[in-house]
C-alpha cells in the first residue's frame, strides 16, 4: 500500500493513491526503462549542459575504465556514463537493486549558482543482466535545483534540494502501462508534486560546497543526512516558527518520518560527505580538511576547522577516531593538493563511505573496512576500524583503487547487491569550490565486483523485486547478506508506516524474536531487533531485558532504542520540547552500565 506521511491525506494533495499492496512503487516505473537509450540523443543535445570548465576534456569513458588500477581482484565496469548520466552527486538503490542517480547541473561558480538554464534531475540505471553496465535508463524527476541527494522509502522517493527536504508521493508515478514518452513532462509534473516537509538548510554565499547533503535511512528507521559546518541552518516544517526550529551547525541530522522529528545529532567537523554503519549498528562518517573519520556519537560536539564552537560551555570538542590523516597535516590543508600528498593517502578532501560487511563474498581484506573515497588522490582509501578501550580507532591499510583519469572526482560509493560498490564519477577537474568551472556534459559510474569463489548463492533471483514478498520471505532475507537484510529492514518499516491491515506484521514477530534470541552471531541478532523496532513489536520491558544480555554490542542498541524518543540538546545547547524525558530506571540503569 501506498501512503503519504502522517498528517497528510490523499486530497490534501492532490492525488489519486492507487491500491497496490505489493509492487514496488519505482517498479510503476518499469516501463520507462524500456525507452532504453532513446533519450541519449535528447540528453546529449540538451542546451542547459554548458560547460565552463577551463582544462579541456576528460578521458573517453573506455579510456577512463582502462586506467583504473586496483590492489585486490575485482571485475570493474562502466555501469553508465554521458549522455545517460551527467554531474552525479548522490545514489540509492531500489528494492529490485536499480541505481536511482542524483544528476546535479546547478551547482557552478559563484556568478552561475542560480543560471536558470541549469536544472537538476533523478536517473533511474537498470543492469538487468548483472553484467556491470546498465542497459536502460530513464528520467524520473526532472526540473529540480541543488539536488544534493535521493533516497526511496516510505511509500515515495525523497531529495535533499537545501534549502528544503522534499517528498515526492507515490501516487504521482504513473501506474502500470501508462509510460512516459520520450518527450514527456511527467519527469517534470513530479517535481512540481514534491512536498516540502523541512527547510532551513541554509547554503552559505561563501562556502557554498558545504551544503546539506547524503540522505540515508538507519537501522532505527530515522532518515539521516549530514551538512557542512559553513552552511548553518535553522531547520523545521515550513512555515514553522523561529522558536520551535532546531539550529544546525554541521555534522550529522535525522528526521523521522512518522513521528515529524527532526534531531542535530552530533555537531562540528567540516564538510561531512559520507555515512555509513558497521555490522553492528555503530554509525561512522566521513570528513574534509580536519580529519576524514569520526564516529558518530549523539550529542557529540566535534574539533571544527573554520566555524566558532557555537556551544559556549564545550571547553574541549572531540577529534577525529583515526590514528593518521591522508596529507601531511603539519602543514596547511590547501598544500595537499596536485599530488602533494600522494605517500599519505591522496589530500585532505574525502567523499562518500561504506563500511564492507564481514561476511564471504567480500575480499578477506575488505571485511570490516571503512572505504572512502580520496578526492584530489584520486583513490579508495581503506581504515581497519580496531576496537579499544576508549572506542573505534580507524588505522589506514593500503589502498583499493586508484583512477588515472585527471578529470575523476569520486562524490559517492554505494553499496550494490552481489557484493559489489558503486563508484560516482563528477568527472571534472578542480575541486568543490569550482573555480575553474564546472563540466556538465559528462559523467560516469563504475562498478566494482569481488564475486568470489566463497560467496554464497543470492537469496533471490537478479533483479527481484523486494517489494513483492511476503513479510515472511523478507524475515528470510534478514538472515542473508546485509544488503538485503537492510533492504528487507527498510520494507518492513515501510508496510509498518502504512498500516498493518491484514496483521501480516504481528504475524512474524515469533521470528523475529527467535532471530533476536537465537540468531548465528550477534549482527543477526541485530538484525531480528531493529526489524522488531521499526515495525514498532519491540516493547520498553523487552528492551531494559536486553540490557543484561551477554552481548555487549546488544546491550548498546537496547539502550539507544529505549533513548531513541529522548530530547536530545542542541547545537547551541536548547532542548527542544518535543521528546519523553528519562526517567529514574533510565538514569540508574545509565550508572549501573
């Protein structure tokens, strides 16, 4: 079933909300990518794709995959380059494993920053074949401005256009058999039917790179996303007074979707471009400039590079979780370009995160491993993440790939299925701050593969749609590989947000809480708890049990699930109203732990 968020009824918007109870709603989209590449002509000659960019041209697509060099086997691919994809900046993927794509052409140099002949759209790519390079694509929003980042969920897709988040219904995609055409503007109605539900992500005039960016959902079903500390905010519901928003001062963001919540979850670093979480729900995120690794702890006040500590009692912010930097931080970060840091790990700016899952299938090597990409080293960089008594220290092993195209600029690293990433390819020269132009008429996405001998089969055939099963097969899928454990998580909360109406949810608690006592290690054992959380069938009582298990790692996320409606301060140390407070358990059990 589809739905609108809570608060939100089907006439408020304008809609039609069809009743289908089990196709994925970008699966309406199907027929769209049969349109394949008949619109390459139409993106090629668009007159909106100007370049300004001063260094000439990047390497031929073929050229580029040809130089690209890696320390362990992988089969790499071009998935999709220009004229299909232009400017990537962001990508999710879909519960039948198809790449939506954030294409940015508005972002440029000062005097361009609002061109009106620039506008930014969502690709969908389909790889149908599993072969590595995507054999359809099609536009499925067009017409946006500052697209920075997508995200599908909760019965519709979401884009991060700072200074809005907004929301796009699924009842505004077409339904089966109705397709566009090539020369359709239905990839331009639907922008017009986004919903903005928070604005306030401010971009700065000077510093306007840092902007609010990288939607991601988490294992507690909040939405997260991640904004520089150049660009403040002051973010609420449109039309919100000034009073009742919470201010944003960079670092890490959530919003609920359900309950209308919007948090500042930890505070400080400078540009933040990558979030990812290990196997066992802790949340790291990537950095440019003053460290590239930090964890991410709610409440946290982070060591800024530019921006005052607006708290005025933190006497002493936190560092980054990492034993090395990738340049020569004895000396200034902006010396770290042109290769000048190449024997440190490739310049202070990084992009993107993903932290490999240690189960077969991956390299031996990548297990574990954060993976971020080097913006002016042109690489993956790799930290082992090695647990001490005072937390998570990221130590630098060698690196995974490098990219000998000049023009490369890595902006994003996902997470596809059958063990392999996603690599976004800006393809452009220079670096956020554009001044030497911006190159709108390419663009590239790699694909890398570690299929090895060890992996296990897929739990589903290629190119299913998750969608479609039943809760019971998506209690399956919990057990599987983690990226459809997470897929399936994701699902559940969905059909959870739109109603249990024939009690398909309640039906599969019993396994669920099986998985949770019962599961083969711990991480699954996770997964049946956050399956349990998001459907809303884990209660306070089961949750302060947990909080005498065996399991240090589940005693953590029971306690983060019983804080997860807790007011949390603000950057500038306010506490919202909204939120249960703790209460006297709470605090003794916070002692006692």
């Amino acid at each position: 079933m589809f739905f609108p968020p809570p608060g939100l009824r089907p006439a408020s918007i304008g809609c039609r909300w069809p009743g289908l109870a089990t196709a994925s709603f970008l699966a309406l989209l199907f027929p769209l990518l049969a349109l394949e590449r008949s619109r390459g002509a139409d993106r090629s000659a668009d007159s909106t794709a100007e370049n300004s960019e001063r260094a000439g041209e990047p390497m031929p697509p073929k050229e580029a995959l040809s130089a690209i060099t890696t320390t362990l086997p992988a089969r790499v691919t071009l998935l999709a380059a220009e004229p299909a994809i232009r400017n990537p900046v962001a990508a999710a993927v879909d519960a039948a494993g198809r790449l939506l794509v954030a294409e940015n052409l508005t972002y440029a140099e000062k005097p361009l920053k609002t061109d009106p002949r620039f506008r930014d759209r969502v690709t969908m790519l389909e790889d149908a074949d599993g072969d590595g390079t995507a054999e359809r694509y099609a536009t499925v929003v067009d017409g946006l401005e500052g697209l920075a980042s997508v995200a599908v969920g909760r019965g519709g897709l979401w884009l991060l256009c700072p200074p809005r988040l907004l929301f796009i219904p699924a009842g505004h995609l077409p339904p089966p058999g109705w397709p566009d055409t090539p020369d359709s503007d239905e990839p331009a109605r639907r922008r017009a039917a986004a919903i903005p539900l928070l604005d306030g992500f401010t971009i700065s005039p000077n510093s306007h790179h840092t902007f609010a960016n990288g939607l991601a959902w988490g294992p507690d079903g909040w939405l997260y996303g991640r904004c520089g500390a150049s660009s403040p905010g002051e973010i609420g519901p449109p039309g919100s007074p000034a009073a009742e928003r919470v201010p944003l001062r960079g670092g890490i963001w959530r919003y609920h979707p359900e309950r209308r919540i919007f948090e500042s979850i930890c505070h400080g670093t400078t540009n933040p471009w990558g979030l990812d979480w290990d196997d066992l729900g802790d949340g790291f995120f990537t950095n440019t400039v003053n460290g590239h690794l930090w964890r991410l702890l709610p409440g946290a006040h982070y060591a800024r590079s530019h921006t005052v500590e607006p708290h005025p009692w933190v006497l002493e912010p936190l560092g980054p979780h990492a034993d090395h930097d990738h340049f020569d931080s004895s000396r200034h970060w902006t010396e770290s370009r042109d290769g000048r840091a190449d024997a440190h790990g490739g310049g202070h700016a990084h992009t993107g995160c993903v932290i490999v899952p240690d189960e077969p299938g991956w390299p031996e090597a990548l297990r574990g491993r954060l993976l971020t990409l080097n913006l002016h080293g042109r690489r993956i960089n790799v930290d082992r993440l090695d647990a001490e008594p005072t937390g998570i220290i990221g130590r630098h092993e060698p690196d995974l790939a490098r990219f000998g195209d000049p023009f490369f600029r890595g902006t994003d690293l996902v997470e596809l299925p059958g063990h392999s990433l996603a690599i976004l390819d800006w393809s452009d020269t220079g670096e956020c701050h554009e001044g030497t132009g911006v190159h709108r008429t390419s663009g590239r996405i790699y694909r890398f593969a570690f299929g090895r001998e060890d992996a296990p089969a897929a739990p589903v055939s290629l190119g299913t749609d998750l969608e479609a099963l039943p809760a019971a097969d998506l209690v399956g899928l919990l057990q599987a590989d983690r990226w459809h454990a997470r897929m399936a998580t994701r699902i559940l909360a969905d059909r959870n947000a739109a109603g249990d109406r024939q009690g398909e949810l309640d039906r599969i608690v019993p396994a669920l809480d099986d998985l949770l006592a019962h599961g083969d290690d711990v991480s699954r054992r996770l997964r049946g708890l956050w399956a349990l959380w998001v459907i809303g069938r884990v209660d306070e009582p089961s949750l302060w049990a947990l909080l005498d298990d065996p399991a240090p790692a589940i005693r953590v996320q029971a306690l983060r699930l019983l804080s997860d409606t807790w007011p949390i301060d603000t950057v500038l140390g306010g506490r919202p109203a909204r939120g249960n407070p703790p209460h006297g358990r709470a605090l003794d059990a916070l002692e006692r732990l």
